[in-house]
C-alpha cells in the first residue's frame, strides 16, 4: 500500500475512536501521531514540532490571560453587567454571546477570542443559572465563522490571499471577504436560536459541579479577591494583547504577543504563577500537537492530495462552474476538519486555482470559498483551536459537535453557493 493510503486508513481508524468516545481525544491524537511515525511516514522530527510551534503558544498564554480574568474577578462583574442587559433566558445569552465572539474573531485570533470569552460565558450562565455545555459551540463555532468579515480574521485567509497573488490573479481587499462573510454571520445566529438550538448537547444546572472542577474556586471566590487596580491593569493589559493581535504584524506574531501579555499578567500580580501553570488544559494542547501532526503526515504522504484529485476527476471533463466551486469548497470543508485551516488552505490553493484558470473560472470566486470552508471546522472537536478549547469546559464530545456542526456547514454551503457567485461571477 502506498503511504498515502495507509495514511487515510490510520485517518479512518482514529475517526471511529473520536465517533465512539472510546478513548480520550487527545490520546487518539497522539496515538495516531505516533503510529504513522512507526509506518515511516511522519518524519520522527515532526512528531513533537507543533509543541513548540506558534498554535500551541498562542493556545497555552491564551489560556493563562483567560483564567487571569476570573483570577481578577473580572469575569463575575462583567457577567454581572451582561447577565442584567441578557436576561437570564438561554437566547438572550447565546445571542451576546455569538454577537460578541464574530466580532471579535474579525480581528483576531478565533482561538485568542474562545479563551479571552470563554471565563465571562461561563460566569453568565451560571448566574443565569442556563447550561454551560449549551453556550460553548456557539461560541466556538461564532469565533470561526466570524473570520469571514475580514481578510486578518484568520491565518487561512492570509495565506490564500498571497498565494492568489503569486498566481498572478488580483488579491483580495480587506473587507472582501465581508461580502459573503456577512451574511454567513447573519445565518449563523439565525441557526442556533431555530435549528441548531435543537441539535446542541441537552445540558443542564447539573453541570455546574463538573464546572467547579474545571474553574477551581476561582469564579466562586472571585468576588472575595476583587481588587480594583488589579481588574483595571488585567483590561488593559488584555486591550493591548488584543490590539497587537488586531495589527498583526510580522515582527510581533500572535503568538509573541499573547506570551508577552500571559507573562505581564503573571509579574503584576493578576495571576498567581501556580494558578497560570493550572490555566493551562493540557488535553487541548496535546489534541492540537497530536492532530498537527497527522496534518503533516496528510500533507507529507500524498493523502490530501490523493483525495481532492479523486474529487476533481469526479468532474469529469466539462463540468459547471458551480459544480466546481461547490465540489471545492465541500472538500475544503472536510480537509479543515481533520488538517486544521492553515494546513487545508496551504495545500488546496495551489491545486485549485490553476485549475478555476484552466476552466476559465474567475479565480478570486475560488479564493473566496477555500477561504470560508477552510473557516468551516463545526464537524469534529480537533479541526480547529476554537473547538478542542471548549470540549474540557463542556465536556462535550465527538458527536456533541458534529450534530450542529453538520447544520452549520449546510447554513455556511448553501450561503456560499448564493452569495459567492453573486459577488464573484464565474
């Protein structure tokens, strides 16, 4: 067999162990890294490069600068303030919640966006007394959804945007993407206050006990520890961070600068060192590392190869236009489930923009879709950073996802399918 195959076989048996929940997820990652390392197809240097690569940086300070806010007791005093805007009803809640996460994730890292959110959702719907579990894919799903409203919203986009450039098409503009993004942000909300309200987790106060355990005694103490100065320096401390990120400039990478605020936090006092070291979710970051991995045997062995060519010869000879754009940007979606976005949109762009010259498709329609799909990952808890940080505070699983998340993918698609050609034309 070639590697390839073998690759997708492995692929497939890890499928089963995150569909059955028979196993941890972030052993199944690992253990999925470490046997394609044993075939010889993973380089054994690459087993353990994304622990120290920029995604689990940005996730570990991110977690730290999250857990500063309830530290601080932040979290409970804007809980506070947004819980009496809200209500206590579970839509009220969901709405701000999603509002705020695509808002945010425009400008700045969806993964630094769940962290920062992730201590204030929790606090408000304890308050509220709704489920926790319930508030947790919305918001994951809004922080990646949200990246289609601008072309820094996510790293996918950039990349996409430079290798349409050196393909010798136009760029994309800024706010482009903001054409067809605005609109999937529109439908997304509208989704999880009809359909995919039904499809989430059927959590409830139960969870708080699980939650307790997740937090430690931080948001129930939070009110004892308030200290003015220190909630004052923590916000601006997490404006600048936010800023920088927003900037995105070369010389001060996400990742640099998230450390930078995690390690501030820390020498002022808005988080104990200990406390940092217990912010950080090592099951997260061992999925992250485990699956970056897998990524790299996808990309190394030919598999993701193998799969868009076979879905490119489906076609066949004279296809549509918008067959095409849709084959394309269903492959996308299911290459961003399992290689992450950055991975999916670095090995996509260059197969398929020759190819929109070729049948004489306007290149930047197929830009655009690789950009949302691969800013699609609801099917699976490991396709994206947004997604693994919320499964431990959720304790949610495999399927937890894929219920809505199959929902939001048909939302994103058929959104897509309308609005693209009608900005872009083929």
């Amino acid at each position: 067999m070639t590697p390839a195959i073998i690759s997708l076989i492995i692929l497939a048996i890890m499928a089963f162990f995150f569909v059955t929940d028979k196993l941890p997820l972030a052993l199944t990652s690992m253990l999925g890294a470490v046997v394609l390392v044993l075939a010889g197809i993973l380089p054994k240097e690459n087993l353990f490069s994304a622990f120290s690569g920029s995604t689990v940086v940005l996730l570990a300070a991110m977690m730290v600068i999250g857990s500063a806010l309830f530290h601080t007791g932040i979290a409970e005093k804007m809980s506070n303030i947004i819980v009496k805007v809200t209500g206590t009803s579970e839509n009220g809640i969901m709405i701000a919640t999603v509002l705020v996460a695509t808002i945010l994730s425009s400008i700045c890292s969806g993964v630094a966006v769940v962290a920062m959110l992730l201590p204030i959702v929790i606090g408000i719907s304890m308050k509220a007394g709704v489920s926790v579990s319930r508030q947790m894919i919305p918001l994951a799903f809004a922080a990646s959804f949200g990246c289609n409203l601008t072309l820094v919203g996510a790293a996918s986009n950039i990349v996409v945007n430079g290798q349409l450039e050196s393909l010798g098409a136009a760029p994309l503009t800024f706010l482009e993407l903001g054409k067809v993004g605005v609109p999937i942000c529109i439908f997304g909300i509208l989704y999880f206050l009809t359909i995919g309200k039904k499809a989430l987790i059927q959590g409830d106060s139960s969870d708080k006990d699980y939650l307790l355990e997740f937090t430690g005694s931080a948001d129930a103490s939070s009110s004892n520890q308030f200290n003015s100065f220190k909630a004052i320096l923590c916000l601006i401390i997490l404006a600048a961070v936010l800023i920088a990120m927003s900037v995105n400039s070369s010389a001060f990478p996400m990742h640099l600068v998230a450390t930078a605020g995690a390690l501030i936090m820390i020498l002022t006092g808005c988080i104990k060192e200990h406390e940092a070291y217990k912010a950080i979710d090592w099951s997260t970051i061992f999925i992250v590392g485990g699956m970056s991995a897998v990524s790299k045997a996808m990309d190394v062995s030919g598999a993701g190869l193998l799969i868009s060519n076979g879905a490119i010869r489906l076609l066949g000879e004279h296809p549509s236009k918008i067959a095409v754009l849709l084959v394309i940007f269903l492959l996308t979606c299911v290459l961003t489930n399992i290689m992450m976005n950055t991975s999916t949109a670095l090995l996509v762009t260059p197969l398929f923009i020759p190819i929109a010259f070729a049948l004489d498709i306007n290149p930047a329609s197929i830009a655009v879709a690789i950009c949302v799909a691969a800013s699609s990952p609801f099917l699976t808890p490991v396709g994206s950073g947004t997604n693994t940080l919320v499964v431990r505070p959720g304790n949610l699983g495999f399927m937890d996802f894929f219920k809505p998340g199959l929902g939001m993918t048909v939302v994103v698609t058929v959104v897509s399918m309308i609005f693209i050609p009608l900005f872009w034309p083929l």
